[in-house]
C-alpha cells in the first residue's frame, strides 16, 4: 500500500477487517462504515474486476454495469499493474468455490 495512506489508524481498519466472522458481520461493518454510495461503487468496481477476470469487453462491462469506460480502465489497470489485491481476492473466491 501507498506508505501515506499507511498508519496504525489504517492498520487498525484493516485489521478490524480481518477480525470479522462471517458475511453478516462483514455486511453490518461495512454498513455502518459507508454510505449506500460507497458500497455500490466498491461493488460495481468488484464486479468490473471478476468480468474482466473471466475476459469480458470494455462494452460488455459497461453496458451490463453501468461502469465508466474510465473505471473500466482503471480496475484494469490495478489488475495488471496493481498491487495484486484484486487477484488475490479473486482466486481465493475461486478456490473457495472449488471446496464447496
């Protein structure tokens, strides 16, 4: 991570983060954390991720999302140049899913 965005207020976040149990918890931070806005811009960002992940076009993304071209590009960006934790969170979401 960006080391001005680090501090032991960000790692309290995070780790904060990491102590919840299930999704209920999870879905009741986040909640309380941020705005309905926040939440669907995070997921629409998420989504963008796993399509372009399965190989997805920049329209079908958009069309299907309401994603901008630019926040198309940009999740693309994070993927490829990223700091590896959208792909991390997505295969473990697949490899999870391989367990189930």
């Amino acid at each position: 991570m960006n080391s001005k965005l680090r501090g032991q207020s960000m790692n309290d976040l995070f780790q904060a983060i990491l102590n919840l149990k299930n999704l209920d918890e999870c879905s009741n931070f986040f909640e309380d954390l941020c705005t309905i806005s926040e939440l669907r811009a995070m997921e629409q960002r998420f989504q963008v991720a796993q399509m372009l992940d399965e190989g997805r076009i920049y329209s079908d993304i958009a069309q299907e999302t309401g994603a901008s071209t630019a926040t198309i590009s940009r999740v693309n960006k994070c993927l490829t140049y990223g700091s590896d934790g959208y792909r991390t969170a997505l295969d473990r979401m697949k490899e999870n899913s391989k367990h189930e």
